[in-house]
C-alpha cells in the first residue's frame, strides 16, 4: 500500500515537493534508528529462542523492549523537534520544512514503538496475526495520506502517516495481548530488568550496525539535496526507491519468517540451520531476479508512472534494481549473522558498506546527481555480501554459492544491456530481450531451488 501510495504522491506533489518528502522521510528514518535502539530484532531472537523453554524470561525481554522502546522514542522524538530548525536550515538547506519535521516526530514515536510490538510477534512466531495487523494498517494508510496531502501538501501526508501508524499501534497492543495468552507468556513479568544486559550483548551491536545504514543513507541524502537541482533528484530518486522497497517486501518479510527458526537452530542442528539459510535464498532469488531484470528493460516506462517529470530517472531505476538483486542474495546470509549474534562483526560490515556508499555520494553527487546514489548502493551490498559469504564460510553450502555466482553474472549483463539498450534498442526488441534475461535467470535459480528445498523437505 505505500508504494502504491508513494505513487499517488509523486504524481500529486511533483519531483521538487516530493524530494522534499523523501528528505524528510530520511531524516526520521535516521533519528528512528537510534530511537529503535536494534530493540525489534532483539525481541525476536530471544523471544523465539526462550518461549517455550523459558516463558518467564520471554516475557521479561518482551516487557524491556516495551519499555526500551517508549523510553528511547519520546527521548529521540524530543530531540528531534528541538533540532528540527536547525536541520531544515544547515542541513538540508530548506528552512520551511521546520514544520514538517517537527510533525515527523510524532511519526518516529510511534514508528519505534511499533517495530519493537512487531519484534515481539515475530519472536512469538504469530506472522499470520502480523500480516492482519499490516493489512489493515496499509488499507487504512492510502486513503489517510492521499487525503492529508490533498488538504495540508506535505504537512498533512505527514500527519496521515501518523494516525495510520497510530493504527497500526493499538492493533499490535491487541495481537501481542493474545499472542501472549497463547503462549502462555505473562504479560507483566517481575523483574524484566534483570535482562538489561541483552541490549549490551545485542541491542548495542544491532543499533551500532543500523548506524551504518539509515544515518548514511540520511548523510547521502543532504549532499544530494545541495547540489543544483537537487531536491529536483532526490524526487526521482525517492520514485525509483519506491520500486525497490516494494520488491525487498517479500525477502525482508521471508527473513523475519525464517529469524526465529534460524535462532533456535543454530546451536541445536547445525544441519537444519545450514538448509533454512538455503531455503530462505532460494524463495526469494527467483522472483526478485526475475522482476528486476524484466524491469531494467522497461524503466523509462515504469519511471513514467509517476508523471513526465521522472521518466529521466530510468538509468537511476535499474542501478537501484540491481543493488536489490545483490541485496536480496545476500539477505539469508545476514539473516543467519544475526542468528548467529554476530552483531559486533555485522556492525563492521556494515560501516564498510556504508563509508563505500558515502564516498561514491560525496565524490559523484555534483556531476551525476540521484544516478550516485544507486552507484553506491550497488558498489556496498556488491562488497557488503562478498565479505558476508567469506565470513560464513562452511555454514553456506556450495550450491548456495555458486547459485549467488549466477544471479550476479546474469543480473550484471542484464544491467549492462539494459543501459545500452535504452539508446539502441527499440522498444520491441528490449521486451524480448529483458523477457528472455529473466526467464534464463529464473531457470538458473530454479534448478538449484527445486534440489535445496526437496533436500530441506527431507528433514524430520
């Protein structure tokens, strides 16, 4: 629903306000990293891994993530709304949208509160009960943010994503009061501080590793808007970003699926763990390659959804869609890092990452405007996944590797003869060839995919 929704928007708004939009977007995303404090990943791995041996401690992490989560949101969101002027002004060279960021804070409250309700859920592995609390939240989202933008432009698609996020809070309080009853998990558990050294032991790693992504991601931002015509870019960015965010849906949500299974694991039958990470690649190598590669040759149409303004965003589409081809190949691979609560090496990789990202931004920003942005995104998960395989070592299997090989080997020609194909190539023939592109990297992925998941079936 938010990408269809970021679709309205961008045709209601236009690439300057809507760029506008994205920068602010960034700026909570940022703040709300340090405000989620790595509390819903926390959540879901010990919750999972103590609910049925241990229930009392499963509701004690359960009651500190809650608190955590209030505590550091209302701390963070302050913030926020006191530095708010200095932010629009130095920062991100638009002083009118004091307002709007200070509108955003209510927004990052509630954001962090939820992410840590959904943590829990997951942990309580109720994904049924978190995919009807999302439903409904989504459907109510559209109409509220198209209204408010309507009525108050940016302002009031602010404020309709705070009362969907509102939504979303008080439906998540229900579904944790009866997950919690299933399980048979006290709801007031005595003495939750007692597990306050799970946020030394993974809480701090996980929010120091986040730090690596959404504030660099912010950083990257604010060089983009100070560029001429940059918030003009940053539109067509943030139209391009919506087609990747809602392609990475479906791995990010496999992932939290498969996080808790990982989780109990991992110590317990080192085979069973070595065939969910399999499985987990497998399920959503397929049909993230497959679109992609389709797209990459259609982007100039697809940017043109959105309106004239961004059909010149085409080249900044297909390098974003690339880097969820990589990004996607290595989200089991991360997912077993966590797992595995690796989160202080996780954390290194991830500056790794983000110091790549930042430095392509910051070197190419000027003279390639938004196209930067997705070089660097493509240029750090390339070298953020290639150090992850090398650091799992034996946990990957083989086919799983070479499997990798051939997703990258496929989606990097696709990506070079979607570029080229964009000046020479009629319409016509660049269906057939980003048609036959897809339907030899989903061949390729399925012939491993159809083995793995038989095997892991094999396991009692």
């Amino acid at each position: 629903m938010q990408a269809i929704c970021a679709g309205f928007l961008a045709k209601i708004m236009g690439t300057v306000r809507f760029g506008e939009l994205g920068a602010v977007q960034s700026t909570i995303g940022m703040l709300g990293t340090f405000a989620g404090f790595g509390l819903s990943l926390t959540a879901t791995r010990y919750i999972a891994r103590f609910k049925v041996h241990d229930p009392e401690r499963a509701g004690r992490i359960r009651m500190l993530s809650n608190f955590t989560a209030w505590g550091t949101g209302i701390f963070v969101s302050l913030i926020m709304v006191g530095v708010a002027p200095i932010l629009a002004d130095r920062v991100l060279a638009a002083p009118h949208l004091k307002n709007a960021l200070q509108i955003g804070a209510a927004y990052l409250l509630l954001t962090t509160i939820c992410g840590a309700q959904t943590g829990v859920l997951a942990g309580l592995e109720e994904f049924r009960l978190i995919a009807v609390v999302n439903l409904i939240s989504g459907i109510a989202y559209l109409p509220l943010v198209i209204i408010g933008a309507h009525i108050g432009g940016l302002s009031g698609a602010l404020w309709g994503m705070t009362a969907s996020m509102g939504l979303l809070w008080s439906l998540n309080h229900l579904a944790i009061r009866r997950a919690c009853e299933s399980a048979r998990i006290p709801r007031k558990a005595h003495k939750w501080w007692d597990e306050l050294h799970t946020l030394w032991n993974f809480s701090v790693p996980t929010l120091l590793a986040n730090v690596a992504s959404a504030p660099v991601f912010w950083v990257c931002t604010s060089i983009l808007v100070n560029t001429p015509n940059g918030y003009s870019e940053m539109g067509i960015f943030s139209a391009a970003n919506v087609w990747r965010t809602f392609l990475m849906f479906v791995p990010l949500t496999v992932l939290q699926a498969t996080l808790p299974v990982m989780s109990s694991t991992y110590k317990t039958d080192q085979i069973q763990f070595r065939r969910v990470i399999e499985v987990c690649h497998n399920f959503v190598n397929i049909p993230i390659m497959s679109i992609c590669i389709t797209a990459m040759f259609f982007s100039d149409l697809v940017m043109g959804i959105f309106g004239k303004a961004y059909a010149n965003g085409s080249f900044v589409l297909i390098g974003l869609l690339a880097s969820a081809i990589i990004q996607s190949s290595g989200c089991a691979i991360g997912g077993a890092m966590q797992a595995r609560g690796e989160m202080w090496l996780n954390f290194a990789l991830n500056l790794i990452w983000g110091l790549l990202n930042l430095g392509l931004v910051y070197a190419l920003a000027r003279q390639m405007g938004a196209i930067s942005m997705a070089l660097g995104n493509v240029v750090g998960y390339f070298v953020l996944v290639i150090l992850q395989i090398i650091k799992l070592g034996h946990d990957i299997p083989i086919r799983m590797r070479k499997s990798i090989v051939r997703a990258w080997l496929v989606a990097g020609l696709s990506t070079l003869g979607a570029i080229l194909g964009h000046e020479i190539m009629p319409i016509l023939v660049r269906a057939v060839v980003g048609l036959f592109a897809a339907t030899l990297a989903g061949v390729l992925s399925w012939s491993h995919s159809k083995v793995s998941s038989a095997e892991a079936m094999s396991v009692p």
